[in-house]
C-alpha cells in the first residue's frame, strides 16, 4: 500500500508521544468517516461542516 507523510507542528507531535496515540490509525479513521460523510445522500449542515473544519484547525491540519 502507498504511504503519504504528513507534518504535524511540534506541540501536537508531543501530544501525540504524550498520549501514545497511533497517529496513522486516527488519521486512517478520519479520513474514512470523512469520506464516508461524503458518500452519503446527505449534506452536511453549515454547524456540521463549521464543527468538523474547527476540530482539524485544533489538530493543525487548517491554518
């Protein structure tokens, strides 16, 4: 399977070894929820899509 790399900034790194969190699963997981939003018959609400967008902007996904 290809891998991508993704970057984190170092305060999340650290969350990330702090908390033992396996980083590839999680973002396997969201990106699959994501994905399977999309697929779905159903669009997602203005608070839905504003809820999602702030979470990735947490992790330092969005700046």
């Amino acid at each position: 399977m290809p891998r991508k790399t993704i970057s984190l900034p170092e305060d999340l790194a650290e969350f990330v070894d702090e908390n033992h969190i396996n980083l590839s699963r999680f973002v396997q997981d969201k990106l699959r929820e994501l994905s399977e939003s999309e697929d779905s018959s159903e669009d997602l609400s203005d608070d839905e899509a504003k809820e999602i967008a702030q979470k990735l902007e947490d992790l330092g996904y969005l700046n």
